[in-house]
C-alpha cells in the first residue's frame, strides 16, 4: 500500500474559559503554546495548539475555547480518554505537581505492562499520563516549565469508546493498516508502525454507556498522520470508495486535512505533516501573538475587539530530550 497512517497527529477538543484553559496547559502540563488563532469556521473563536517546542505531529492537543459553552457529556461515539507519554521515573514527580494544584488523580495502576495515572483538565476533558522510555532515538525539543526528565513527551495514545467494536475495528486493521496487539476484557490495542507512543488507539466497547453529546470537556475529533499531500489524496479516494462520507481535502495552513465520521460515529481526520507551524512565525516564537490567515486578516481589528483578552504565557528556551 502507498498511503500510509504514522499514528496520532493531533486531538482537537472544546474548552470553557480561554485562560483557563491555556494555564492548565502551559502552566501545570507544561506544553508549549504552538500556535494562537481562531477557528477559521467561526473567527470570533479562539484556536489554541499546544505541543511540542516546533508541534511536532504526535504531540499537538488543540482547543476551541468557547466561554458560554455548555458542559458536554462523555459516551460512545467518542475519544473518551487522550493520553500523553511521560519517561518512567516521572509518575511520582506528577502526583506531587498534581497534588499542589488541588488536581484529583487516579493512579499509578498497570494497564498492558505499563503505569498509567488519570485525571481531568478544569472542563472535565479526560486524559492521562503513560510511564515508558524517555525519547531516545528520535529526538524531540521541548519547550516549558516542567524538568525535562519529567515533561510530557507527546501523546501515548486516544481511547474510542464504541458501543459495538466490530466495523471500527475493521476499519483500523483492514483499511487505516493498524493491528491488535493486545487486548484486555472488552478494550482493544490496536497500533501502527512498531507501536512506539502516538501510534497506539484503544477501542473500548461499552453497550451500556450512553452515547456521548458535544460540548467542553469533549473531544471534538481526532486526526491521523499522513505523510504528505499525494499519501492524503489516495486516502481520501479510498475512504470514499469506501462509501464514506468524507470531506474534499481543506487547508489548514499548518496542515491539510479530509474528514469522515468512522462507523461508531468518531470524526477521523487525516492530516499531512507538512507544511507545519513555522510557515508564518519563527520557532523561537510560535505561539507569542495572534496569527491569521491571509483571508482574515483584513478583518483583524474588527476580530481582536470581539475575542477575550488572553495573558500569553513567556516561552522558556528549548531544550533537546
């Protein structure tokens, strides 16, 4: 097969308040802010990206902060849980900075051999943090208050809860090219690639849960890493051929991007690694002022005025991990 799925690119989810938001983000999770604009749907919104120093496909969580947004409700037809990749000795590390902040935890408990600490941001979003190797052979910078030793190295995984598993399943193995690697009572692994952290999707199945319904503390959908635009343009004839549903390919600017509502009814996106965040602003600094794209910015004084005011986090230097 020419097209190829290289795991996570990135979880986009809903938000309440913006600064709240980003001070969790940047300030307790230490994440970088990537990339500060609004959603090109609805520019009276904030778009915040955060990840790694440069936002790096694998490590970029992004959030439609709406102030006035009501609580969604987490079920089936969802990412239920995102999960970031920690290096092993920082579990201790993070229940001590969770503990400070008043943050509730669950964990360490063991899933699939590994240490697994669980949490909620301040809307309700699910994640969780994943002990394994500090990165070693492929290098990544990071960017943030957090000792390197104990900094999220990007995501581990996402978990789809589905009321059934079976077509979805079918889909990651038969067509996306994952593969079950291990399975425990009704949760399924499924991996691309060698399974390395940001490859790696649980599905699990829960009949009896109610289905999910949009709103902050949610995850909005969750897209997959292609290549480059010719892998992306084969995807979407293979989605469509199908029978799928799925958009024509859009520009995003940082990335292009196809989307479809997979059979339990998760919004997949597929999106290219290039062209990447420092198309507009150097990496030293991503994230530091409001970045429009070119069709919006004539109207960018009209769309300061109605976004709320934000206090932008400094950047601390990179550092390589």
């Amino acid at each position: 097969m020419s097209r190829e799925i290289l795991g996570i690119h990135h979880v986009t989810a809903i938000a309440g308040d913006p600064q709240r938001n980003l001070d969790f983000y940047t300030g307790v999770l230490g994440l970088r802010l990537v990339k500060l604009t609004v959603n090109y749907d609805d520019p009276q919104t904030y778009h915040f990206y955060y990840g790694d120093a440069h936002g790096t496909p694998g490590t970029i969580l992004t959030f439609f902060p709406w102030p006035r947004a009501k609580k969604g409700r987490q079920g089936h037809g969802q990412v239920t849980v995102t999960a970031f990749s920690v290096p092993e000795p920082s579990l201790e590390f993070w229940a001590r900075r969770l503990s400070e902040q008043g943050i509730e935890f669950e964990g360490p408990y063991g899933r699939f051999q590994e240490q697994v600490m669980a949490f909620s941001d301040p809307d309700g979003l699910r994640l969780e943090l994943v002990a394994g190797p500090a990165l070693s052979s492929e290098k990544r910078e990071l960017a943030g208050p957090i000792p390197i030793e104990y900094a999220i190295q990007g995501f581990h995984s996402a978990t789809l809860t589905e009321e059934g598993y079976e077509r979805t399943a079918s889909l990651l193995t038969e067509t996306l090219g994952f593969r079950l690697v291990q399975q425990d009572g009704n949760r399924f692994r499924y991996a691309v690639r060698s399974g390395e952290p940001s490859t790696i999707v649980d599905v699990v199945c829960s009949p009896d849960s109610a289905s999910g319904g949009m709103g902050s503390g949610v995850v909005h959908h969750i897209a997959w890493r292609t290549p480059d635009d010719p892998q992306q343009g084969e995807w979407h004839s293979e989605i469509a051929r199908q029978g799928y549903n799925v958009s024509p390919i859009m520009d995003r600017k940082y990335f292009h991007s196809i989307y479809f509502r997979e059979p339990g009814g998760v919004l997949f996106e597929i999106a290219t690694d290039h062209p990447g965040f420092a198309v507009d602003e150097l990496a030293v600094s991503l994230g530091t002022r409001l970045v429009l794209p070119d069709w919006l910015e004539t109207r960018r004084s009209q769309i300061e005025a109605r976004l709320p005011p934000l206090r932008i986090p400094k950047v601390d230097a990179a550092r390589s991990a």
